[in-house]
C-alpha cells in the first residue's frame, strides 16, 4: 500500500465527480478510484509531484504553472471519460 497523503484538495475533487479515492494498493501510484465500491482506476506516479505536493513546496502560482503544463501534455487522454488520464486530471491536477 503507498504511504502517500492524500490531500484535502483531492478529497473535495473526488467528492464532485462522486468517487470515492484511497490510497493505492499498487506501489508505484498514489490514488485508487472506486465507485460503488469497485476500483475503476489507479492514478498519480508515486515518483512524480501533483498540484498538492507543488503547492506545498513551492506555493501556487508554481503549481498553477505545472498543472497548466500537465494539461497540454495530457490533452488527448484526459478528454476520454473514466481513463486513468481523465481521473488523474480531475482528481490530481
């Protein structure tokens, strides 16, 4: 299981798209998504920072950069709705 934090950020994220998120079973993702109960996706790299780890390091306007970066990297898979892609943009990002 990850020793990774989730935040109050993605709480609330995940509260507006009706999933639940915990922490993931799979070692190398942050995030396991589920709704009514089964898991629908893992998301996040344990090895790389997300808008809540880069707003606590460095403050918002670097985390605002960064998540509007990750947005044009990941434009194609984060429009298919229920992708990892698309959870990790909504939930993560």
């Amino acid at each position: 299981m990850s020793n990774y934090k989730i935040s109050k950020y993605q709480k609330d994220n995940a509260k507006l798209l009706n999933v639940k998120i915990k922490p993931s079973t799979n070692p190398s993702k942050k995030i396991d998504v589920f709704r009514d109960k089964i898991k629908i996706a893992s998301i996040g790299d344990i090895n790389y920072d997300d808008f809540s780890t880069i707003k606590h390091k460095y403050g918002y306007w670097v985390a605002h950069e960064r998540r509007r970066l990750y947005n044009i990297r990941h434009e194609k898979d984060s429009k298919i709705v229920n992708s990892n892609g698309y959870w990790a943009k909504n939930i993560i990002w």
